[in-house]
C-alpha cells in the first residue's frame, strides 16, 4: 500500500480547516515533489507549491515566502 493510499484527504483538510480557523493562518499539507495535499485555501489542492518542491528534493531546508514572492505566485502566500 501506498502512502496516499493511507492518506485520508478529508481528514487532513479538516485539520488545515481547524488550524486556520484557529490561528488565523494558512495551513498547507504538501506531498512528494511539493505538491498540496491539504489546505485551507482548497482552490490550492493538486497545486505544487514552489518551496515545498525544493525541501522535497532536498535543495533546501527552508523556505520562507516574503511578500514579494506571494504577490507574484499563484500559489505561495507570505509566512
């Protein structure tokens, strides 16, 4: 079995639901190569979000998206 096959989507956009609810932030869950599995912002689910992709290939060990970055992407959001 796969590790998506375990996966239960709903469940982890509920919880990017709560935790935005919550806090007041976004919250994103992204899989191999970067890809969103979960957000609080379901327009971005099946998107791959650019830093995410360069942690997930080990280019990176952090990645923080400023307000320039965000305001030029159609994905990535500040923090």
């Amino acid at each position: 079995m796969t590790h998506a096959e375990l996966l239960d989507f709903a469940k982890l956009r509920e919880i990017c639901a709560t935790i935005a609810e919550r806090t007041g932030c976004d919250v994103a869950i992204m899989g191999q190569e970067g890809k969103i599995i979960a957000s609080s912002h379901s327009e971005s689910i099946g998107l791959i979000h650019p830093g995410a992709a360069l942690i997930m290939d080990a280019q990176v060990d952090r990645f923080d998206v400023t307000e320039e970055l965000a305001r030029e992407s159609a994905v990535m959001h500040e923090g």
